[in-house]
C-alpha cells in the first residue's frame, strides 16, 4: 500500500496491521530513522531487545536470503512479537521481500530502512502495491513543516519561542530531522527549567549558532538578489558539508514560492509588509529588508517560471547517474541571469 502525505503521522503511530513489512524511504536521513523507530516501538519497548529484535543489514540479506524468514519465525524466550530492522534497503533485496510476501509471519513486522528511491525502484514499487506491504516516504521538510515540529517539541518540554527565533531556527537548521531534533536538545539544555519566559532570537542563536557553516539563507539570499559568484560560493560550502541536494533545492524552492507569494498579494492591491505579514513562518527581521526588495525586483511571471525551473531540475536530479552538482550548479547561474523587474 501506498501511504498519501495526509495518512504518514497516523500510519506512523498506529501502522496497518495488514501491513507485515514497512518500507519507510526517503532523502532526509534523520527523519527516515525517527520514524522507523517509532514503527518499531509500537511492536517492542526497546528496539534493542536481544530477544525480540533482530537487526540485519541489506548486503547481509544477499548473502543469505534465508536469514529473513527464519528471523521473523524465530520464537522469543520472553514471547510477545518480534520485530525485523533492515537496514540500507534498496532494490538488490526487492526478490527475496517478494517471495516472503507470500507467506509472511504475523507475529513478525519487518521494518526497512532506506535512502531515496526513485517511482521506479522495484523495492517501492513491491512495497506500494502489495496488499501486505507499505511504503512510507521521508521527503526533507520546508520551513513551515520545521517551525511546526519546533513548536511541537518545545511545547512538550513546557517551552514556548519567540516568533522571530522559530523562524531563525527553521531557516538554519532544516534539512535533517535527526539534525533538528539535535539542535533543539542543545536548546532546551542551555535554556533550562528554571526560566519560564519564551526562547529568545538571543538564546537560540547562542546554542544553534554554529550548527552549520553555511546557511541555506546564505544561497537563497544570493540567488534571489542575483549575485551568482556568492550562490555558488555557498552551494559549494551546503555540498562540502554533505547537505543533500534535495535540501538545498528544497530551499530554493521554498525561498521563491515565498516570494511568488507575497509578490502574488502585492499585485492583487496588498501594501507589501502586509502581504510578508501573512506569510508562516515569518521572514526573519534582519532579512526582511533583502527579502522585501526580492518581492520589488522579480516580476510575478518570472518567480513562476523560476519554480517551474527547481521542479524540473528535481526531477532531473533524481534520475540515476545524473550529474547532480553540474545540474544544481547550472540551474543556480541560470536562474541568476533571468530578468528582473
């Protein structure tokens, strides 16, 4: 089966009994690895459990596919189900998950780790159209996706935030989950529990500051005010650093549909800081200048031709054997040398 974006958090906490093995796959690494952990969690307390868990790796499965089946129907000394993590899944292994489909253990939930695949993998393909089978995906999160889990987690923890540094926060740390959630375990540990005023711009830059030497403002920014020697300078820094490319071009592509529509409001007869106003999360006061002329400069027709651009380059970014850093960097002088105004 295949899991919509609508159903994920739901299949997440409570997965599909029909569903014996789960394919959870996607280019954010952290959040493929929270959420097959709280998969896992939902068949064993401790997905450590020597008893319960058994963890095998995607190469070892080629060696030895028998390992599978007779993993998932071995009997615990303790009882209760049993729980398979695979990890580094990919399409090497889609035969032998093909075979133990047909005859799966119902005792048993097989969890799959993996990295990207693209519409064509037959491991997804196996896992979106078998009946007892389900693949979730972990696809990076934009701006407002990262301010909402923020918000989230630090509510858990009794806190609240200032606006302007939930949206510093998710500007500079998005494009890992396991990244985020570290960066706000620093936070909470330097803001503590004695203060119980709101997480200031101050406090969270003192604790996440250097959580990356190069932020992604420092592209989109560029970009957008066109000086392509800077966007480049910074796309080099995101690729030394090994930022995934869909999290680089996921923020252009956040940074100009905001632009788009802030611009769409100004023509339709908004004041501009009215229309910035509406935006969620909110541009960050030290960059509302810059973005405010990147509103003035781009005519409405270009930021859409220039969204069309990152979702082409998307596509072709995911095709195997493509040239990712070429395309990027292309993609990046091109958008520069498009008119303005």
């Amino acid at each position: 089966m295949k899991i919509q974006f609508r159903q994920i958090e739901s299949f997440v906490k409570a997965p599909d009994k029909s569903a014996r093995v789960i394919l959870v796959y996607g280019p954010d690494n952290g959040l493929v690895r929270e959420r097959a952990a709280i998969i896992g969690k939902t068949v064993v307390e401790d997905l450590n459990d020597p008893f319960n868990v058994a963890a095998l790796s995607n190469e070892g499965l080629i060696e030895d596919p028998a390992r599978l089946p007779d993993e998932a129907s071995a009997i615990s000394m303790m009882g209760g189900d049993r729980l398979i993590r695979i990890d580094g899944g990919s399409d090497k292994i889609t035969m032998l998950l093909k075979a133990y489909l047909k005859n799966p253990v119902e005792s048993a939930l097989v969890v799959i780790q993996a990295g990207e695949l693209s519409p064509r993998s037959s491991l997804r393909k196996l896992c979106e159209s078998a009946k007892n089978a389900a693949a979730l995906p972990c696809y990076v999160e934009d701006e407002r996706n990262v301010a909402g889990f923020i918000r989230t987690k630090l509510q858990e923890e009794n806190m609240h935030i200032e606006p302007d540094a939930i949206s510093w926060l998710a500007s500079n740390i998005a494009g890992d989950r396991g990244r985020v959630r570290s960066e706000l375990e620093k936070l909470i540990t330097y803001k503590g529990t004695e203060d119980s005023s709101p997480i200031s711009l101050a406090q969270a830059q003192a604790a996440c500051g250097n959580a990356k030497q190069q932020s992604f403002d420092d592209l989109v920014y560029a970009l957008g005010a066109k000086r392509s020697a800077q966007a480049l300078k910074a796309y080099s820094i995101l690729t030394e650093e090994g930022t995934a490319f869909i999290a680089i071009i996921r923020s252009l592509q956040n940074h100009f549909r905001r632009l788009h529509i802030t611009k769409s409001y100004v023509q339709s007869g908004m004041d501009i800081d009215s229309a910035m106003k509406k935006l969620s999360p909110p541009v960050f006061f030290k960059q509302a200048l810059q973005f405010k002329g990147q509103v003035n400069n781009w005519p409405l027709d270009t930021l859409g031709i220039i969204l069309n651009k990152l979702t082409e380059l998307e596509v072709q970014c995911k095709k195997t054997g493509s040239p990712v850093e070429t395309l990027c960097s292309q993609a990046i002088l091109g958008i520069s040398k498009m008119r303005s105004r």
